[in-house]
C-alpha cells in the first residue's frame, strides 16, 4: 500500500492527491476478486462495475456493515466522509483487513459554492479527487436528462391534450389523462446551485410553445430519479420504479404515473449505465465504490444499495457513509435504506469534534471563511462539557435501533488531552462503546489505527436492530414518532396543505411507505439557529410530497429549500486550470 511521507503544515486537498501515485483500476479490482471482464473502464483509474457480479458471489457470506454518522454539524462539516475514509485506509492499509469504502459522489452545486467537495480531506481522500467531484463518469448528468425528459414529457402532454381536445385519442391512440396542472409537483433539474430558478413559470410565448404555468427547479441530487439510483436493487427495479413515479393528479383526482406518460421506459435507457457503482481508490491504495448522491436535508442522503451489496459481498468490512448527523440522514439509512436493501448494520461510527461540541455548548457561532473565536482554540472544559449533550442526544438516537456506537473524536491541533479524556469519560457514562481520538487528515490511515480497531472489536458485539416505526400505522403517526424521538420535538404542526396531500396520499394507496424528513442538517430541531439539544418546540410541516417510485414520503419542515443558492463570493471564484491542463483551486 502506498505510504505518505506526511507533511507539516497539511498542504491543500488537491496537492496531497495531484502527488498521489495512483494504482491502476485494474490492480484495485484484481485486489478485490474482481475481473477485466467484470469491469466498464473509464480511464486508467476508474471503471463501472456490473451488477451481474452479485449473481457470482450470490453464495458468498457478507462482511460486517459498518455506518458512519455525525452529530449535529457547524457550518464547517466535521469530517464524516474524511473520518470514513480515514477509517478504511486504517483498517486496509495497516490492520491487513479487506475493507471498502463506500460513498455518495458529490454535487457540483456544494463543490462550485461554498461546502467544497465530498472526497474526504487531507490525507484521507478518494482520488483522483477532481474525478471524484466533477463530473466522474457522468451518473448525475443521466439523473439530469431522465428527470428533464419527463419533465418534458408532461408539459407536451398537457399542450398536446389541449390543442387536440376532444379529437386527442383518435389523432394519437393515446388515452386522455387529463393532468390538473395545478397538481404537478414534478420539477426540471440542475446539478448547479441557482437560486433563481426556485420558482419560475414555463409555458409563456406563442400558442404552440406551451401551457403556461407556475413551476420551478430542484437541485439534480435531490431528484427522484436520483434517490430511485440510489435505491434500486436491479435494473428491473429500477424500471419498475421509474415507471410509478407520480407526477401530478387528474382532475379527477387521481395519481398520473410516469408509466401513463409512456416515458419511464426511455428514462430507464438513460439511467442504464448509471446503475453501475463506480470503482475508485483511496490514497492509501484500499477501494472505494462511489455512486448516487442525494442530499440528506432533502432526500435520504445515501450512496446505493447495489455499492453495498457488491461491496459486502467482496469484503470482510464495509464503511458506507449516511448524511449529515444521526438525525437526518443516519435516520434515513436505517429507515429507507436498510428496509429495502435487507442489510443490517454492524455498528454506528459517530463523527464528533470538541471545536462543534464547544459551539453547541454556547460558543460564539462558526461562520465559513472566518478565523475561529479563541474560545475554539484554547482549552474551555465548561463549554465542551455543556455541548456534550448534542453528542449525547446522537448516541441515544443510534441506541434506539440496537446498533453499538463508537465515536471518532476527529481531532484538531487545539484540542487538549484534558478535552479529549472528558469527552471519552461522557461517552463511556452514555453507554458508548468507545470515543477514540483520530487523526486521520494529517496522517492519513496511520492517524485511524486505534480507531479502526475499536471498530472492528466493536462488530463483533451483539446487536439488536429494530425499526423506529412499523409500516402500517398511518403517515403523521410515522411523522411525529420521527418528530418526537430523534428530534426531540412535542408534537407536529401541519398547515392545511400539508394535511389535505397526506389524506389524498393515503386515499391513492401510499399510507404504507416509509418517510423521508427534509429538515435542516444545523440543528436537532427545524431551526437552524436552535444549538445543543432543543426543547420544547413544535416541528412545522408546512409540505408533504410523494415519491412513489423511489418509495417514501416526503415531508417539508419549515423553510426547506431544495435548490440551493450561490453565496456571494463562491468557491468556484478560485477554480481554474493551468497551462499544462491542471486542475488548480479545487480545494
């Protein structure tokens, strides 16, 4: 395995991984059991690979599942997918285990604004790193065209039934479906942060160019399309899904799929190759399968069941990474993602960091681009010992389900001993399984040792998994069971609107799918502003959308955007490329 000769200070991302010696792709996949004809080469160090490796290995015993989370994150990030790819290239390259990595590919939205990429961070990185974060081998551009194209797909409908009227099945064979275009929820799509698009009205011109009505775009990862990637477990699920998509209703109120479209088959033919996880490596040479990318705040916010499936079929350990902090998108993963996929978890890993617990205690607040108060800095055991509680409150969450937790100090330069052994002993006192210091951005896999071995004694504890909610009770009761016990909250608030779409949700026969919460990533709560560990409020769902194919619903906690928008100096300011074609300013 590679090793670094690990350099003080930590140079940028994009330098550690431009002077990476990569191996070639094949090399990953022969390490792996995987073979040439198994593989879909893009380049020297990437490849597709085919679903069909799961019928080969069909008899083979999985390896241990192992999920990293976070708590509740400052606007900076803590170091989950760095944590979970620092953990891999410990347990690889240093405990001898076979382990892969995986993760979600990253939006160009967040990478071109001012979050920056998803590759990991210093020495603990998926490369090639700008690969990874642009375009890769084009996953969310076919999210974008298959999502576009029923997009389409409706407003031509909804003209052509107009113009045509009562002469529409004889002139096409088609079966009116008369679309209420007030009742479309179905969205165009961009993979770039636009804020001006939110809201906009299509149709405007001449007679022919279209209905004119309200609308608006979404972010491409926050598509359907993208969470039924995400989520399918073949490539007849896959179409399956696609085709009950609900776009809208009737005026006779009832639901109008994709598959009444007449489209669901040639969005499967542009999401045909997408299916396959794409193959990459760590730094330290240990394989990660990258694939889908939904947001956790707004969609389920984890990579692809199929990554997972091949992966614990290939390897004695996996570490898959969910979203955002243990309420949002490590929620989603056992709630959506583990129900369809039927794979259970080994162990939780929950990504902590003194610098966020301090904040949550009652820090001065952490703005991006701007230098730490002291208080970050300097050794301050009241407040990281108030701030605790937000930890605390995450490990409760992970405990509901029967799954044991260690937790990852991801470690600064500042933090102190003292910090660190009172921060073990709350763990400790909270049941946790264990809090180990990690260093794994300044030196890589060496900096995790520790830490991955108390992951792997860690797996071999028992563990009871249950679900927080059963299926078959009704949508708000799943909603406030979610409200109540991972948030906190004490009770729901539904606006009318919210209360008439779950009723008309039921009625069409969707009461029995599981919920997928679009909740700010800042706090426990709905309010961003709300630290530490909330109380005392009430959670407003001010929307509730279906997306049938994907399997979930979908409701809007309070002023959830779901496209994003560009700060006013963003990252992509400092992006460029050399005279020699080389990526400079990335990160």
């Amino acid at each position: 395995m590679p090793k670094f000769d690990y350099k003080t200070p930590v140079p940028s991302d994009i330098d550690i991984a431009q002077a990476a010696r990569l191996r070639p792709i094949l090399e990953i996949a022969e390490q792996i059991g995987l073979s040439e004809d198994e593989l879909d080469l893009y380049g020297k160090y990437k490849a597709k690979v085919h679903l069909n490796v799961l019928d080969r290995l069909k008899d083979r015993p999985q390896g241990k599942y192992i999920d990293v989370t976070a708590i509740t994150p400052t606007p900076l990030g803590e170091g989950k997918t760095t944590t979970t790819v620092g953990l891999s290239q410990a347990m690889g390259a240093y405990l001898g285990k076979n382990v892969i990595t995986c993760i979600r590919q990253p939006a160009q939205g967040p990478t071109f604004s001012i979050k920056g990429g998803a590759a990991g961070g210093g020495y603990s990185q998926v490369v090639p790193m700008e690969d990874f974060n642009l375009h890769l081998t084009g996953d969310i551009h076919a999210v974008t065209a298959a999502n576009n194209l029923l997009a389409a797909a409706i407003d031509a409908r909804l003209l052509h039934e107009r113009n045509y009227g009562a002469r529409f099945k004889e002139v096409t064979g088609l079966d009116p479906l008369n679309i209420d275009p007030y009742t479309i929820t179905w969205k165009r799509v961009v993979d770039v942060n636009d804020r001006s698009l939110r809201s906009i009205v299509c149709g405007l011109g001449a007679k022919d160019d279209g209905v004119p009505r309200a609308t608006g775009y979404d972010i491409a990862v926050a598509s359907e399309v993208m969470a039924i990637l995400a989520l399918a477990t073949s490539l007849k699920d896959m179409r399956q899904r696609l085709g009950r998509i609900v776009i809208g209703q009737s005026y006779a109120k009832q639901p109008v799929t994709a598959e009444q479209l007449g489209v669901a088959g040639a969005m499967t033919v542009l999401m045909k190759d997408a299916l396959m996880p794409n193959l990459m490596q760590t730094l330290e040479g240990t394989p990660a399968l990258v694939h889908a990318g939904p947001f956790a705040n707004i969609a389920h916010g984890n990579s692809s069941i199929v990554a997972d499936q091949i992966a614990l079929k290939l390897a004695d350990y996996v570490t898959t990474e969910s979203g955002f902090g243990a309420d949002i998108g490590m929620e989603k993963f056992f709630g959506i993602k583990c129900r369809y996929s039927g794979l259970i978890p080994n162990v939780v890993v929950m990504v902590a960091t003194i610098r966020a617990l301090k904040m949550h205690g009652g820090g001065p607040k952490v703005v991006a681009g701007r230098d730490l108060d002291k208080a970050y800095i300097e050794e301050n055991l009241p407040l990281l010992e108030k701030g605790y509680a937000n930890l605390g409150k995450h490990i409760e969450i992970a405990q509901q389900y029967g799954i044991p937790v260690v937790v990852a100090i991801n470690q600064f330069p500042y933090d102190t001993q003292a910090e660190v052994e009172l921060l073990q002993r709350m763990v400790a006192e909270a049941g946790g399984y264990a809090a180990v210091p990690s260093n794994h951005w300044a030196k890589g896999g060496e900096g995790a040792i520790a830490l991955a071995e108390a992951v792997v004694s860690a797996c071999e504890e028992p563990s009871d998994f249950r679900f927080l909610y059963p299926l078959d009770i009704s949508i708000k009761e799943k909603i406030e069971t979610i409200a109540r016990k991972v948030y906190g909250a004490d009770g729901v608030d539904y606006t009318p609107e919210a209360s008439a779409q779950i009723a008309s949700y039921e009625k069409a026969g969707f009461g029995g799918l599981p919920i997928c919460m679009a909740k700010t990533h800042l706090s426990l709560s709905h309010d961003p502003a709300l630290k530490g560990v909330p109380t005392g409020f009430t959670l407003p769902i001010r929307e509730v959308r279906a997306s049938v194919g994907a399997g979930f619903i979908y409701p809007l906690c309070g002023e959830m955007r779901t496209m994003p928008g560009l700060p006013s100096k963003p990252v992509f300011m400092k992006v460029d490329i050399d005279e020699e074609g080389k990526v400079v300013g990335l990160f």
